[in-house]
C-alpha cells in the first residue's frame, strides 16, 4: 500500500497561511503597517486603489533593507523579531512570525523596494503568486516601499466573497485608525484613489484623537491615568452625558497592540454603572502597560486577542481609574462657603432694616375685561358677583373624561375598528374632542369606542411613509440655506455619508464633499423643521449603525427609519388642538397605522363594549 502523508509545496502551504492571516485588503494593510512601525519609521504613507482590491501601498522612511533581507523577507516564518523561543515572552515589536509578507505575497503581485542609509542604490524585488520573478538594484529612497497588487488575483473565490468598495474601505480605514492611535509620534497619511482621506501630523495623543474622530471630541472625554506595580493605565474616557446607542469609538491598547478583550469591557461598562442609561455605551482609548513576560499575544493569527497573567488585577484597576477620572474631571453644581470678597454688601450701620413689603388687592378679578387705571397702573376688572363665577365650572357639569389606560388584550384589530370620520377634509374636524394625556398620548373618539395613540411612535410612522414614498419621487423640493452649514464626520460616518448621498439627496438633502471627511449642507428638505442639520445627520448616522447591527434590513429602510425616529415629536411635548388632528389624519392615511417602523404599536382602541364590561357592578 503506497504511502499517503506527503508535505505541501510552499506554494500551498503559503496559501494556507494566507487564508489565516489575509482575510481581506484590511489584514494586509494591517500587517504592512506593523512593519513599517517596527523599521522605526517616522512617516508612513498608505494608498489604496479599489478599496484595496487594484493596490495597496505602503512607503515608509525606517531602515530599509539589504539585498538579502530583501529576499529572506518573503520566506515563511523568515523574521529579525526573534532568535530563540525565550525571545517569545518579551515581545515588544509588532510583526514577529514572519508569515506577513510571504502570505500577502502567495495571493498577490507583490513589489518591494527597499534601501539602507549606507547605501547609494536599493534593491527590487517582485514576487507573483510566491513566486520570485526577479530581484533587481534600483534607485529609491531611504526606507521602503512595498507594493500589493491584484489581492486574492490567484484565489477567485477568495475575491468573490469580498464586499463592496465602501465595506472594504471601511475595514481598512479601521485599521488605519488603531495603528495610527496607538503611535502619535508617527506622522500617517491615507489616499483612496486620488482622494486624501488622512493628513496626521506629529501630535500628542488627544491631538491624534481629535484629527482621526473631529475636534468636537476635546470635549467629550477625560484623561484617565493610573501607575501601580502589575499595571499602568492611561487614556481617555468619554464624560457620561456623552454616552452613545452604539458601541462606536472603544478602543483597548495592550503593550501599543490593539486588542479586543470582553471581560476588560466589561470593567469600563461596570466603572459607567449608574452613570449612564441603560443600552448606551461610553466611549474610550485605553492603553494597558504590563510587563510582557505576563502577557500572551500569540494566541490569534491576527493577534488581536491576548491573555494576562493577572487579568483581575488588571480589571479592578481600570475601573478605579476610570471611575477616579469621572469623578474628578466631570463638572458638577458644588457650593462654595467660603464667601468672596466682591459678594459681600456692606449696610450703613446707622440706618435700620425693614424686611420687604408687598401689597395686596384683595377684590382683582383676572376674569373680567372691564378695568379702570388705578394710579396709572395696569387695568385690572371690577369686583362684581357674577365674575366671580367664571372662576369655576358650574356644578352640574360633566367632570372631564378620565380614560382608562387599561384595555382588553382581546379588544379588534385597530385596522377593523378604524371609521372614515378621520378623513382630514371631512367637516367638523376641528370641533372633534381631542385630548393630551401627560403630553404623551393624544385620546379621541371612533364610531367604535375610544382610541389612545403614542404621539412619538405615531409621528415616526408618518414621517417614515413619507421617506419611503419620496425614495420613488424623483421630484422632491430643497429648501436652498442662506448660510450653508459645515460638518465634520470620523473617517467611517463619512463613508456611510458618502454611500448614502443618493439616498439623503432623494430625501431632499442637498450635500457637498467638502474634502477631509466633511460635507456642507447647501439646503434641506422643504418640510425640514427648525433644527440643526449637523447634529441631526449625526443622530441618523447613530441610528443607521444601531440598525445595520442588529436588523439586516434595506439600506433605504433603514435610512428613513433612522431619519424618522429622529425627527418626529418627542414625548412630553405639549401639542395644540390642530397639531393633533393633523397627525391623527394623517396616521389614519397611513398603510399601517396600528404600528411604529419598528413594529411596536402606535395606537390602541378600547371599544365601547369594553368601557360597558368595565363600569359594570
């Protein structure tokens, strides 16, 4: 019987540490800017054509390469990192397995070119598919340049199950984002295509943070800082009243690796607790210092996920430092009693205090019109008996309705019970008893009984059939702004922005690509109501993420029920008679009116035979 165990060719075992370690454009850029970091670079550039899927370049200025480091940097587990298994708890670079570049190259054109200070030309190499088609002197910059092109060219199911250009792109933007926070020291740029998407200079860490997420981020978080024996922690942490729907900008750093760790999370939501409402999430950027022999890295190929020695330790640190942050740096009322010089009021010794007197008029009547000046004061009415008897109601009259927030479970479908008197052009409509109940649920009268409806949920329903209408409108009118407004998003909202733009523009939107991740609203929706557009598409991008999440729903749908939840009444808003009946009507015209866009109920009735049941002895 013939032997059956043989060894791989290098070529598909390389295609195999390519399938662990290059799961899509990102993991590539990941990996070539790991190494630039570790060739003590202090400029990287990175540009991505196709979102990565043409090109990918990375050009740093760090020490370069000799003709054969070139080479030896392309052969399997092939790294300056290490040199014997002990070197392996005391990591502190980036790349160490040395599989990075053999396996970007096992599935792509690859081009190197590299060069050394001492030296007056570079060398070139090219690799195709692990293949090494030539390695040539040339003439280059100090540093290197490493070229990746046709990612997944020899794989197509690989390449088939990429995603969009705007995934993709987001993806790698999120990677650039973590190594560039985690080494402010380094000056990063970014080009998509011909389009500059990130100009990081040298800064400190905050300065890093706000270039990458937007200067309005200086005021949303505090310093955390902690130093202890086992452990050092600093960072940021967001101010409490700054808390998001959606899990956004959380960011841990272990020994300047990003990390993802739940049960540290954990600590950051536990040190919140109270703090914040429930289902909302603070945002950070926490950076962990351990000693790297109590720390294990190598236990995912992408080494995103770690293990500590003394993970408890670590957690109950982090809360205290955490909640010391909150605590010290959140503005709170506080009364100081120790008087200021400029609050004191120095009375004349020899004059005596009167405490205030005021005057009363014990025959006005604020119901009578007829008035007379007194003095030259303000009109005020006569005193007379029969005024006095508009201040109450009589006594026979009826006490007002006093619904009851009960109702049967068993009660009709509201679609079966709903009658044609809610038509809006209908006479009388104004004269129809409508009441608000706690400026929360407006209450009327159906043929069939008494109808209660969620105010919020109903103005949702409404504005959200009104978007979805509008996405087939080719003719839907802009209010042009007489001064156009500048927003500035993070490097992912304006990608959402930009994938989206048809279908804001459809919505009326009128938007501008300003450059840098920032739009200018030239106008809005005619019906717009007076609010700030900015920190409206903010709260929609919000909610567009929250949903993306957690539903897999159309993007259109998801877009009008962001911008619905966003823009209809709250509860607790007062409304005037005419409000109200302009949102019933038009509730009632609605093809689903019994529900909210996300399927909780809009309304309830309560039929008359349900009111007979309940007022029987």
């Amino acid at each position: 019987m013939p032997d059956v165990i043989r060894l791989l060719p290098d070529s598909v075992a390389n295609q195999i540490a390519a399938g662990e370690v290059i799961q899509r454009p990102a993991s590539a850029v990941k990996e070539l800017l790991e190494n630039a970091i570790d060739s003590g670079a202090t400029i990287i550039r990175l540009a991505v054509k196709d979102s990565g899927k043409a090109l990918i370049q990375v050009t740093d200025n760090g020490s370069g390469m000799s003709e054969t480091d070139a080479r030896m940097s392309f052969e399997r587990h092939a790294t300056s990192k290490i040199k014997e298994a002990n070197d392996l708890f005391a990591i502190r670079t980036m790349g160490f397995r040395g599989e990075a570049l053999a396996s970007i190259a096992a599935i792509a054109q690859v081009e190197l070119k590299s060069r050394k200070a001492d030296t007056e030309l570079g060398t070139c190499v090219e690799i195709e598919g692990s293949q090494v088609k030539s390695q040539l002197p040339c003439s280059c910059p100090v540093g290197t340049t490493v070229s990746v092109k046709n990612l997944f060219f020899n794989v197509p199911a690989r390449r088939y199950f990429l995603k969009s250009n705007s995934v993709e792109l987001r993806h790698i933007i999120e990677d650039f984002e973590r190594v560039a926070l985690v080494n402010p020291d380094i000056e990063f740029s970014l080009h998509q295509d011909t389009k500059l998407v990130f100009q990081l200079d040298h800064s400190n860490l905050k300065q890093r943070i706000a270039a990458l997420f937007g200067a309005q981020m200086n005021e949303k978080l505090v310093p955390v800082e902690l130093l202890s024996d086992q452990v050092s922690v600093a960072g940021f942490v967001c101010k409490p009243e700054f808390a998001r729907k959606t899990r956004g900008e959380q960011y841990f750093f272990a020994n300047k690796r990003f990390i993802r760790h739940p049960y540290l999370h954990h600590s950051v939501e536990n040190a919140y607790q109270e703090l914040i409402p429930e289902g909302s999430f603070p945002m950070y950027f926490l950076y962990i210092d351990v000693d790297p022999q109590t720390i294990d890295i190598n236990i995912h190929p992408t080494k995103t996920e770690v293990n500590f020695q003394n993970t408890p330790v670590i957690y109950a640190s982090l809360r205290a430092a955490i909640r010391q942050a909150i605590g010290k740096f959140s503005i709170s009322a506080t009364i100081d009693f120790e008087t200021e010089a400029s609050m004191e009021v120095n009375f004349p010794a020899n004059r005596p205090i009167r405490p205030p007197t005021i005057q009363v008029d014990p025959d006005y009547n604020p119901f009578d019109r007829r008035s007379a000046n007194v003095q030259g004061g303000p009109s005020r009415p006569g005193n007379t008996p029969e005024n006095w008897g508009k201040l109450y109601p009589p006594a026979n009259s009826p006490a007002p309705m006093q619904p009851s927030r009960q109702f049967d479970d068993k009660a009709p479908e509201p679609r079966q019970l709903i009658e044609a008197d809610f038509e809006t052009n209908a006479a009388g409509d104004n004269d129809r008893p409508i009441i608000q109940l706690q400026n929360k649920y407006i209450l009327s009268n159906v043929k069939s009984g008494l109808v209660i409806v969620d105010q919020h949920k109903a103005h949702e329903r409404i504005l959200f059939e009104k978007f979805m209408t509008r996405f087939e409108n080719t003719n839907v009118g802009t209010q042009q702004s007489l001064f156009p407004q500048t927003v500035h998003f993070s490097a992912n909202d304006a990608g959402i922005i930009t994938e989206l733009q048809d279908d804001i523009t459809h919505l009326g939107f009128d938007l501008t690509d300003f450059g840098q991740n920032s739009f200018v609203v030239n106008g809005v929706p005619a019906d717009f109501p007076d609010q700030d557009p900015g920190k409206l598409l903010e709260k929609v991008i919000e909610n567009f993420k929250t949903n993306r999440t957690e539903l897999n729903i159309d993007k259109k749908v998801n877009l009008a029920r962001a911008l619905a939840h966003n823009l209809a009444i709250r509860n607790g808003k007062p409304l005037q008679h005419q409000e109200m009946q302009t949102i019933l009507g038009e509730l009632f015209a609605c093809r689903m009116p019994d529900s909210a866009p996300d399927g909780s109920p809009a309304l309830r009735i309560i039929s008359f035979d349900e009111l007979e049941r309940r007022f029987k002895v």
